[in-house]
C-alpha cells in the first residue's frame, strides 16, 4: 500500500510529465469523506420471518447396527434387527442430517413422538457422533 507521500510524488511527478508536453491528461487528487462509526445512520431491521415456510427434515434415529450381506439376504417381514440401544435409552433427533438434539420415546395419541431433553449447542454437535458410539451422553 502506497503512503501519502508516495502518492504526491508519484502525482508530482505525472504533473511535470504533461507540463513537459509528453502527457495530454489532467491528475487531480481524490477527496474521498471521512468514513463514520456505525450507530450514526438508520438501523437495518431483520426479521427470520421470511424463512418460516420453508421446510427441513427432521427425524429421530432409534440406534444403529452393522450385519453381514448373508444375514441382509435373510432378512424377512417379521425379522427383528438388534439396535445398538437398549430401550428407554435416549435417541438422536437430526435436522437436515445434523446431529440436533436428544430426546426420549413417548406415544401420544397413539403416535410416536420425540421429546427433546437435551439441545446439542454448536460445540457439542461435532462431539455428538462419538458420544452416540461409545453411549456416553454430555449435558
């Protein structure tokens, strides 16, 4: 970035180029205002009220379990696939494929639904996956 100084000789030393016939353009300096503090002019007012119609996948993951292909060959109507959680355990509630929030099973009105106990803050989201793996739960 160029000083001032540099900036009035280099300007200096245009001006004697074209008085010397040579340049046929005329240099004036540049006044630019003094910049004010932010406060000082009208406030933007933001509303999230434009994102309310917009919609995101929510779900809740009851546990997890890894098998063999021979034993996914096997599988039928009626067969039973072991979670890696025992029941009442709590269960992971993912917005859009992030790990949200955890909750507990309840059935209300004869549907299932996900009471949320613990809302993951932004540093816990990258923890939570481990946690979910090992079944420790942070609060």
């Amino acid at each position: 970035m160029m000083t001032q100084e540099e900036i009035q000789q280099m300007m200096e030393k245009m001006q004697q180029s074209q008085e010397s016939g040579s340049g046929k353009c005329t240099i004036k300096p540049v006044q630019f205002p003094d910049l004010k503090p932010p406060g000082g002019g009208p406030q933007i007012k933001s509303s999230l009220s434009h994102l309310e119609d917009i919609q995101v996948d929510v779900y809740a993951e009851l546990g997890q379990t890894t098998i063999k292909v021979k034993e996914l060959l096997n599988l039928d109507v009626g067969s039973v696939l072991e979670l890696n959680k025992v029941a009442g355990e709590s269960v992971d509630v993912y917005i859009n494929d992030k790990h949200f929030a955890r909750g507990e099973v309840l059935v209300v009105n004869d549907y299932f639904a996900v009471r949320l106990n613990n809302i993951l803050r932004p540093g816990q989201l990258d923890n939570a996956a481990d946690e979910t793996t090992t079944g420790e739960e942070g609060n």
